[in-house]
C-alpha cells in the first residue's frame, strides 16, 4: 500500500512499509523527499536488503536489473556490485546480464533482482486481464523459462532459491487504489529447503520479502524493518 510501483518495490526491497522508508509514490527521489525515514545509512537511504546482505555476508555479491528508471532511486548503489538499466521497455538483455553475473560469481553467495516492466505498461495501455495483456505475461514468462534452463544447464539451479513477486494488481487501465484487484500480488519462493506444493495461508505482506531473502543468507531481519521470515515455508 499504496498500489502503486515505487513505494512497494521499496517495501519488497527494506522489508518495511511507506511509513518506516518514506517511499509514498513514484515520484519520490532522495533529493524531493518530504517524509523522513526513520533511519537512514550514511548517505540518506533507508536501508535494504542489499545492505543488509553486505553485513552478514561480506562476499556476497549483488545485482540490480530494471527497466523504469525511478526503481533504483530508493537504493544506495554503492551496495550493487552490477546495476543495469534498459530503456524502451527492453527487458531480454537484462536476463541474459543477469545469467552472465550469476555465472561469474557461481562459487560466492549472489543475489539479483529482476526486474520486467512491459506487463504494466501494456496494462496500462490495454487494460488488466486483456488479450494483450496476458500476452505480455506469457512472453515474459517464456524468458523466465529460458532463464531458467540456462541455469539447469550450468547446474546452477537445483542450488538456487527463486522469489517470484510484483508490486500490484490493476483495474481497468490503472491502479492506485484499494480494491483486491490492485491490492492484492503474487507471492511465491523455492529452493532448497523450501516446501513443495505447499500454499502460504498465514497473513503475508511485501514487507516479508527483504527479511526472507535475509535468512536465506545467514542474517536477521534489521532492528528498523517490520517484515518477518515466513516460517512455515521452512520444513518442520
């Protein structure tokens, strides 16, 4: 909440919600904001996961791949050791980046965020649940799957703990405000050690995302953030 682009990336992204990290809209930038965090690092950004892995994991490398240029003005760069724009709603690149990256470092603890923004915009131009927009979904999750399969054929994989998530829902042509169309988003994680078939009946939020990637690593979720590990994912 809101069910807007900015504002919930940053909440999957510092495992807290508007209200701790001040990300109230997609205009926000570090420069124009005008409510404070409640903490911020040495450079004026609410911390993030990235950050976070940083501490617990001091290897651990980190990539960023977008393609809406606001996504990254929450996050302090400096703990991204890769970061990749692509204009024009290009997104294809970004894959076979991210593919590259994890390659490089398969033998140290990696993370990186993928990100594709053409499903919205088609949303926006189309409408939610049109032809064209269950086309941009199927196209985009023809490039997960050869993603994917490039993964099988390095044996990278089996190894790997894959969060599957997007930031809200739509109406009509928009989004915004609070109907369960809008408001409520997909929420999904495997990997080693994560049940099958297993379905997430617990409350769960935006916020759980930056604390669950945490644990994954090693690390507790940071004193400022609200989100919490979703237990129950986790064999017993």
């Amino acid at each position: 909440m809101p069910s807007v682009t900015l504002p919930n990336w940053t909440s999957h992204l510092t495992g807290s919600g508007p209200e701790q990290h001040g990300v109230f809209n997609n205009n926000w930038t570090l420069a124009t904001s005008s409510y404070p965090a409640v903490r911020k690092d040495e450079d004026g950004y609410y911390p993030s996961v990235f950050q976070a892995l940083k501490q617990c994991q001091p290897s651990c490398k980190t990539a960023f791949y977008y393609n809406w240029k606001p996504l990254a003005y929450p996050f302090n760069e400096k703990y991204l050791d890769e970061i990749k724009y692509l204009k024009d709603d290009a997104y294809i690149p970004n894959y076979n980046q991210a593919f590259q990256f994890i390659m490089k470092h398969r033998h140290i603890p990696t993370v990186v965020f993928l990100y594709s923004v053409h499903t919205d915009n088609v949303g926006h131009k189309y409408g939610w649940m049109s032809n064209e927009y269950l086309q941009s979904i199927e196209e985009a999750d023809q490039q997960i799957g050869i993603f994917f399969q490039k993964l099988r054929q390095e044996d990278l994989f089996n190894d790997t703990h894959f969060l599957f998530l997007t930031d809200h829902g739509g109406i009509g042509k928009g989004h915004g405000g609070t109907s369960a169309a809008e408001m409520i988003v997909p929420w999904g994680i495997s990997g080693p050690g994560i049940k099958r078939n297993f379905l997430i009946t617990e409350p769960n939020n935006t916020t759980n995302t930056a604390p669950m990637i945490l644990h994954l690593f090693g690390g507790k979720p940071l004193p400022e953030w609200t989100g919490k590990v979703i237990e129950s994912v986790f064999p017993s």
